[in-house]
C-alpha cells in the first residue's frame, strides 16, 4: 500500500495545505484507490519554506494546491 503524508503544520497550512489534503482524498476516491493509498497527515517535517510538504513512500515533495491534480497524475497514478 502507498503511504501519502501531508504537512498539516502551521506554515504548510498558510500556503494550502488543507486543499492539497482534500483534493488528494478526492482524487484517490475518484480514482477507486482507497484500497492501495492510505492518506494521512502530520505536523512540521522540518522544511517550512518549501511550501506544503508531503511524503509518498517516505520520498519528500513539495506541492501547491494548483500543482496536486498534475502532481497525482504523475508521482501516483505514475507509480501503481
């Protein structure tokens, strides 16, 4: 199972962190992947300027909530 971690900390919640969440659990459903993503959150990773942090399988990036239906495509549905 694929494992997404999104910053929920102050700073990555500034710059859209609660979009980027939501639409990623909206497009995993769309998708009918609930059953092989699991999508969590968390509080600082430690890389604040980046804007909002997230993890999938342990690997670091930083997306916008403009980036994430693109950034889904490809690093997600890309990778199953």
């Amino acid at each position: 199972m694929m494992k997404i971690t999104v910053c929920i900390g102050s700073s990555c919640h500034i710059k859209g962190a609660r979009q980027v969440a939501e639409r990623l659990k909206n497009l995993i459903s769309e998708n009918y992947l609930d059953d092989r993503i699991e999508l969590s959150g968390t509080f600082c990773m430690g890389k604040c300027q980046q804007g909002v942090c997230l993890t999938v399988d342990g690997k670091f990036y930083s997306v916008s909530p403009e980036q994430v239906t693109d950034f889904f495509e490809i690093e997600i549905k890309g990778r199953l």
